[in-house]
C-alpha cells in the first residue's frame, strides 16, 4: 500500500464536498429560497469561467499529465 498523509483519499473527500453541497442545495429548494440558490449560481459560474480564464493551457501536454499522476 502507498503511504497517505491524510486519513481519507482525494476520492473520498470530493465525494464528502459533493454530499455537502447537494444537502445544502436541498434545504435551499426545500425552504424555497430560490433567490440564494440563483445567487449562488451565478457566483459558482463566474469562479469557474476564472479558473478556466486564468488557467495555463499552452503549457499542458500528454507528457506533463502522465508525471504529474506519478
């Protein structure tokens, strides 16, 4: 077995952050605050179109994907 740091694998803690955010957007429809859940929306798409604006993808090859799984 590899050595782990942590206590859960990066597998298990997005799947913990995934539970999280659908039982928070569960309570929302559920208390029908759709004005948050617009709101947060709108926040989660413009932090994704900056992720992808800043991202560096003239640098990312076949070759760097391969070692950076290593």
């Amino acid at each position: 077995m590899e050595n782990r740091k942590g206590r859960f694998s990066r597998r298990v803690i997005a799947f913990f952050w995934l539970l999280f955010f659908a039982i928070v957007i569960g309570v929302i429809i559920y208390l029908e605050q759709i004005e948050i859940l617009y709101i947060l929306a709108t926040l989660a798409l413009v932090a994704l179109l900056l992720i992808v604006a800043f991202a560096d993808l003239e640098k990312v090859g076949r070759e760097t994907i391969e070692n950076a799984s290593e």
